[in-house]
C-alpha cells in the first residue's frame, strides 16, 4: 500500500472498516493478550512510513507500542493492548506460536513442589520443615545492632533464670541433706551398737560433714561476728590441734566455708571473728607474721618461747653431722605448710636459739651453739 492511496478517501473508508474488524477479533482474544492480522500489518506498515525506514531490514518486528486506555473504555480486554506490526515475513510464525500458547494453557497449570536441597534440609529441625525453611529477616544498620543486642540480652536472661532456679534445687537439697545427716547423727549418738569398725567409720563421716545450722546475719543480728567467732572455734578447735596448733587463715576460711555448706561468709566477715578470739576469752588467737601471713594458733602454740622451743629440741635431735633442718622438713614434720614453717624458723632464729647457713642448696637451719658458749675466768686462763 503506497501513500497516495492513504490519502484517497474511498482508501481512508477502506482501512477503517478493516481496523474495526481487527479490534473485534482482538476483542474476542483472553484479556491483556491482543495480536495483530496480517491485513493490518499492512496498514500499520503504511499508515507509518517513518518506522518502516528507522528499523532495521533483517528483524521480524518494527514496532512494540502498549497503550493503555485508563478508564476511558469499559471492557477490561481494552485496558491494554499491544499492536505489533512485521516486515518481510514472520506474521505466521508467530501465530503458529500464539495458538500454540493459548492452546497449552500455562499459566493456568499448578507448579510443580521444589524437591528439598540438601542445604535446607540440615537447616531445619523436622521433615516438614525441609520444604518451607523459616525466612530469617535480616536488618541491617542502627535497628540491626539493637535487636541483636536486645536478642542477646534475652539469652542471658534466660540462661541466668535457668541457674538460678537450679541453684535455688541445689540449695533445697543442701538443707534436706543437712537435716538428714543431723538426725542420723542423733540416732547414732544414741545408739549402743557400735561395736563393728563400719559403723564407728560411718558415724564418724556424717559428723563430719558439717554445720548443721550455721549462723547468719539474718539470724544473729548485730551480734553475728561474735557468735561466728564462736562457732569458728567450736568448730576449727579439733582441726587445728589435729594440725599441730598452728594453721593458716587461708586453709580455715576454705575449710569454714565448706562445712558452712551454702551460708558462706566473706573473708572479711571471717577476720573479723578472728580478731573477736581474745575479747571473747576464746581458745584461739590470730597472729601475723613479719612477711604479712595470717595464721590462727592455739593458746598453747601462741607463745613464740613454746614454738621456739619445739623447734630446737628438733634440731638437737637430729643425728650427729646432719645437714640441719629445713622449712620443708619441719612443714613435713608437723604437718603444717611450708610458708607457716618458714615463720616458725625464722622466728625462732630471732630469738637466738638457731643460726642459718644459707648455700645452693638452700637455707638450712642449726643449732646456734655460741648462745650456749662461755668464756673462761681470768684465773682460768
């Protein structure tokens, strides 16, 4: 069609009779899909002669125009349609594949379910999960941080609610376990039928376990220092003796402890007792070493001349040509610690009943024979 039959007006009736007649075969078409005639690829062809020079020569489509008419028309098939207009061929290839597509029907077939990948499936916690993994939102800047650190703040709360609550088990059991033991003490105590070793053995262990009702601040009040002295003596009087008389503030503060069960007292509390022992007119007395060590002794072993003695009569009674005595030898001797032993000597050194001899082997420690020694009268000489 050339352009001098466009504008003949017989021509201008003739093409609009067959424009109408495409937008009725369009109009039957499902909606939003709308294809063009072969004779209307003619008139588009002619009635834009422009396109026709701009595109190239070797594609199958010239033009792609979508024009959407709003409201302006009431059938919803007219809301947007395409015109597609070809050159040099193509028309019927493409409606060979149009009829095929709405023939087949596709978008109207169910998808098929996605087989679960083996990344999902460790993923999730069940089976029924592998298909559908729960989506993790992830935020990102200021609102990222604070719902990680509000996220994290709601772990530790749960996990400290968890210890305690099995602390406050752990506490319920300690107290019925004390009450057990105290009254299978009784009944023990009582008991004439202790003949046999096991028994004796087994009563011995449930005495030892502890402190049946220790005091507290709750209980004692403004006098709790002073009844916890007293309990401490009650209590670390058998032990101490057992150990020689002397034992460090260390060792009795976890041994108290321990016996305490879950009333623990804080070293503060527990060298505040300590120094109650003298006021108290108590057994025991706390001392401390030059070096700062903090020792509880018995009245017995308070005395520097007792101790001093003690250690002499030691190393006079070492065999003739010994290498003298050392710390650890004497903490080995009367069971106590090396540091304790350490004082001991060196106190007792002070006091000139032994002298030193320090060498690689170490500080040992002698019979300081020249206190003893004495010088002969002039008439003597």
């Amino acid at each position: 069609m050339c352009g001098s039959e466009l504008q003949d007006a017989d021509s201008a009736a003739f093409m609009l009779q067959r424009q109408q007649e495409h937008q009725r075969k369009i109009s039957q078409l499902p909606p939003l899909i709308n294809s063009g005639s072969p004779s209307n690829q003619e008139a588009e062809s002619g009635a834009n002669p422009a396109t026709t020079k701009s595109s190239d020569r070797g594609g199958i489509f010239s033009t792609l125009t979508s024009t959407v008419t709003g409201s302006s028309r009431k059938n919803a098939s007219d809301a947007n349609t395409v015109k597609l207009s070809f050159r040099n061929g193509g028309s019927s290839g493409f409606q060979g594949h149009l009829k095929t597509a709405m023939v087949n029907r596709a978008w109207e077939a169910k998808p098929k379910p996605q087989s679960p990948t083996p990344a999902r499936t460790q993923s999730s916690g069940t089976l029924g999960d592998a298909t559908s993994p729960t989506p993790v939102a992830k935020v990102g800047g200021i609102s990222g941080i604070i719902r990680t650190v509000e996220t994290h703040q709601k772990e530790t709360d749960q996990a400290l609610t968890q210890a305690f609550q099995d602390l406050q088990g752990l506490m319920e059991m300690a107290a019925q376990m004390v009450t057990m033991t105290e009254s299978i003490s009784k009944r023990l105590s009582r008991s004439d039928s202790l003949n046999n070793e096991e028994t004796a053995t087994f009563r011995n262990y449930l005495l030892n376990m502890g402190i049946a009702a220790p005091v507290t601040k709750d209980t004692a009040g403004a006098v709790f220092h002073k009844e916890l002295a007293r309990e401490l003596v009650e209590f670390a009087l058998p032990i101490i003796e057992r150990e020689g008389g002397t034992m460090s503030l260390v060792d009795i503060y976890c041994v108290f402890n321990r016996a305490r069960g879950v009333e623990l007292i804080s070293p503060k509390d527990l060298n505040t007792a300590c120094q109650m022992f003298e006021e108290l007119n108590l057994p025991l007395r706390l001392r401390k070493f030059d070096s700062g060590l903090l020792v509880i002794q018995t009245l017995a072993r308070y005395s520097d001349d007792e101790v001093a003695q003690s250690i002499l009569g030691k190393i006079q009674s070492l065999p003739m040509g010994a290498p003298g005595l050392s710390a650890v030898e004497l903490a080995s001797a009367v069971q106590i610690s090396v540091a304790l032993a350490t004082e001991q000597l060196l106190t007792t050194e002070a006091l000139g009943m032994i002298c030193r001899d320090e060498s690689v082997e170490g500080l040992r420690f002698f019979d300081n024979l020249m206190a003893r020694y004495e010088l002969p009268l002039d008439g003597d000489l």
